[in-house]
C-alpha cells in the first residue's frame, strides 16, 4: 500500500493478487452488495440504494458507514466509468470527503487476477483536515485496505 501527497490530495494505492479467474473476481467486485462483506463490521456498512444491479456508469449508490468515532456518516457515490471485466471508478457525490475519486483495475495474470486500487482523495475543513489526516484518516483508510485484503484472501485463498 503506498500513500502520496501533491499539494492537498492524497492517493492511496494497493494491489493483491488472488488464485481466481477474472470472471469471478469481476463478479465479485461488480456486484454492489458485496462490499459490505469486506468492510469491517465495526463500521456498521449499510447499502440504502443503488445495489439492485451489477455496477453500470451513471449508478448512484447511497450508504450509511460510521467510519470513525462511532459517528453515522451519509455517503452517496456514482459510477462513473465501466470497462467490462477491466476496471471502474466510484466518485463520492456527498459524503465525508471534499474530493473522493476511486479508481479500481483488475487484470489476469499467470494463476489469478491482480487487482490494483487508486485513491484520489481531499479532506475537508482545511489545515485542521491537513492536521488530523496523518493520525486519524489515513491510518483510519490503511486499516479498512488490511482488513480488505485479509477477507478477499479468506474467500478467495491466497496468491502464490
């Protein structure tokens, strides 16, 4: 997992391989229900809307999360682009971040897929978001990955 900072974005990355095929990875991941399963449960995750189909651009999905401080946060996002089987991008339209820009790919490999994730993200509320981003979201954002990482590699076994 990396971090990097260009003025007052933030990204995050991470990639994982995992012993599957692309289409059950792409099944997986496509569906909107699913990322309930590889949140952790503390965060209370509850889709409200938009997860009655499989991922299309232009889907709003709305949730409720309590990502920090047991504080229940509305979050709403839309896919914005989907390339079948290769990649798509959730976009936060409200929600706790001032710029939530979610890129995720997924290729085959030799034994599996790798999926790679790219973060583009803003704190609100200025230098005090600047402040508390380095103690209390990113490792916040850091441990939802690790927890992330560990599930898919329960459900799906681990790469070799």
């Amino acid at each position: 997992m990396n971090f990097s900072t260009k003025g007052t974005v933030y990204r995050l990355s991470s990639k994982q391989k995992l012993p599957i095929t692309l289409n059950e990875a792409w099944d997986f991941l496509s569906s909107p229900g699913n990322l309930k399963e590889i949140t952790p449960a503390y965060m209370s995750f509850d889709i409200i809307s938009g997860d009655e189909r499989s991922l299309y651009a232009g889907q709003i999905i709305q949730y409720i999360v309590t990502p920090i401080l047991g504080i229940k946060t509305n979050w709403v996002t839309e896919i914005t682009h989907v390339v079948n089987k290769h990649y798509f991008v959730d976009e936060q339209r409200f929600g706790p971040y001032s710029l939530w820009h979610h890129k995720h790919f997924i290729k085959e490999i030799e034994g599996g897929v790798e999926m790679e994730d790219i973060i583009d993200y803003k704190i609100p509320f200025g230098f005090i978001g600047r402040l508390v981003h380095p103690f209390l979201v990113k490792p916040k954002l850091v441990e939802i990955f690790n927890h992330r990482t560990k599930k898919l590699n329960e459900l799906f076994g681990e790469f070799n």
